[in-house]
C-alpha cells in the first residue's frame, strides 16, 4: 500500500497584517530550506501546505526534519524574491532570513525515500 509523498501541513494564521505565511525546513545538517513555492494562502484564517520532497531521497530515511510556519514581513519577502537557487535548485540560509520569524514547528521523521 501506498501513500501520498512528503507531509501536509494545515493551520491557523491571523492578524498577520502585510506579513506572509512562508514555510522553511531546518534540515539535519543545520541549513534552513525554502520548502515552498512563493506564499502560503491564508483563508478565512485557515492554511494547508503539502511538502512533497522533504530531504534527500533515501539518504536521508530515519533523520529528522523540522518544517517551520514562518511570518514574513517584507524585508523577508524582499530576501526571498531575490534569492538565487544553489547548484541542487535549493533555496537555503544558514539563519531565517531578517524579517522571517518562527510561527510554529513540528518535528517530521523521514520513512520512505
């Protein structure tokens, strides 16, 4: 039997003002990654985002990931628009970017390449 690939994520994000929802994974190797496309819709108060490739393939089966629900205010955006993609077509920091703040977290242990 098989599943769906990668993780959904759902949640409630208010008062967000001129801010974005954005979603980041702080990877094992300590490296933040832009996991999403561009923002994260927010109606009526509610958000679901499907991260279908978390890692890479079977080499990182059993490790764990943190996806975070990141506030972007616009000097977040402003960062992440000009962002080039590295070598593997990742977006990646070292920190959250200035204007980017942790909303939430949650822990996702890999299971399947």
């Amino acid at each position: 039997m098989h599943g769906q690939a990668g993780v959904t994520l759902t949640g409630t994000a208010t008062g967000l003002g001129g801010s974005r929802l954005r979603i980041f994974e702080l990877a094992p190797d300590g490296l933040y990654y832009v996991a999403d496309e561009g923002r994260v819709p927010v109606h009526a108060g509610r958000w679901r985002f499907h991260n279908g490739t978390i890692g890479s393939g079977a080499q990182d089966v059993g490790k764990v990931f943190t996806t975070i629900a990141v506030i972007a205010d616009a000097a977040c955006g402003r960062t992440l628009a000009a962002a080039v993609p590295n070598g593997e077509g990742n977006v990646v920091y070292r920190t959250l970017p200035p204007g980017c703040r942790e909303g939430d977290s949650v822990r996702v242990r890999k299971v399947a390449p």
